[in-house]
C-alpha cells in the first residue's frame, strides 16, 4: 500500500523477485516509508540460510550501488536498513539462522562495496529487524543476543558496525499479541 502497489502489480505481471540473487528496489515519496529492497527467495522446499545469505547481499549491493548513483554531490556514507525475519517460519530456517544470514548478507555487501569503491561507498552501518508479532519479535531479540555473544573479535558475522555509537541490539517488542485458536 506505501508503494501504491507496486509489489501486487509486479507479482500479478510475473515480474517480481523470484529466484536467489533476484532483487528490485522500490522508492517511496512516502516521507516515513523510504522504500523497500525486495529480495528473491527461490524454491522454499531447498530453502538454505546460504541462499539467505546470497540474494539478501546481492540485494544490499544492488541497494548500496543505486545510493551510490543517487548521492554523487551529497556523498552519503552510513544508512540503516530495516528487515523483516524472512525464511523463518515457512521457509524452513530457525529464527536465529534467518537472522544470522540476513546479517552476514548485509555485512558481506558492506564488504564488496568498500572494496569496489576503495572505501568511500555508502554502508549498511543499522539493521532492524521488524516484526509484528511480539512473540516473534521477543524470539529475534534473544536470537540476536546469541549472535552477539558468539561473535569472536575476528569472527563472522561481524554484528557489530555500530563502533561503539550506542547499543549493539536494543529491544523495541512486538505491539501485537498473537491470536490462537483452540
């Protein structure tokens, strides 16, 4: 809707992201609501946290490029990005292992893009996730937790771009509790 559509017309037109490395971003004249990077997930039934990984820093890069063009006189430098846990749930992955992908996806599109660019491209330097549900949400928030504390000073995914501006992980739960039926 914050698209006028745009992602139902795609769909119904057979031209939306489909296949891993498949991405489209989509602007918004939307003050509040910037866009959306729409990212392929390919077949669900062989769905991996690899795949994950790929077309969610396929995207990014594609993302991270696109900014580049669009601010050659105003050099941006550090953007956020805000992400929904996808391949969880139906897709097959462990919220964790959803989360872990789409950060290593983002840090490793960081990483080409500096290199592209000799260190002066814009970067993902905030990730959000967004979820509804406060369940979830609250899953997320503990799965990040882990990723942090399994972190190694050398190691990936490297979880914290924030270079000690602030919080690395900071709560804000779900607003919506979840509706069972018995």
């Amino acid at each position: 809707k914050q698209l006028n559509y745009a992602l139902s017309d795609r769909y119904q037109l057979g031209i939306y992201p489909g296949e891993i490395g498949s991405s489209e971003i989509f602007n918004s004249m939307d003050e509040g609501f910037k866009g959306a990077i729409i990212v392929g997930l390919g077949l669900l039934s062989s769905f991996t946290a690899y795949q994950l990984t790929q077309t969610v820093q396929q995207g990014v890069c594609k993302y991270l490029l696109y900014i580049d063009q669009q601010s050659k006189l105003n050099k941006v430098r550090s953007l956020g990005l805000s992400a929904l846990i996808v391949g969880s749930g139906y897709g097959g992955l462990s919220v964790e292992n959803a989360v872990r992908a789409i950060i290593q996806g983002v840090h490793n599109a960081n990483d080409k893009i500096q290199k592209l660019r000799n260190e002066s491209g814009a970067i993902i330097e905030n990730l959000e996730f967004v979820e509804v549900f406060e369940d979830a949400a609250l899953n997320c928030f503990y799965s990040l937790r882990k990723i942090v504390m399994d972190c190694n000073p050398y190691g990936q995914p490297q979880a914290n771009t924030n270079a000690g501006r602030g919080k690395l992980v900071e709560p804000n739960y779900g607003k919506t509790k979840r509706q069972y039926r018995i």
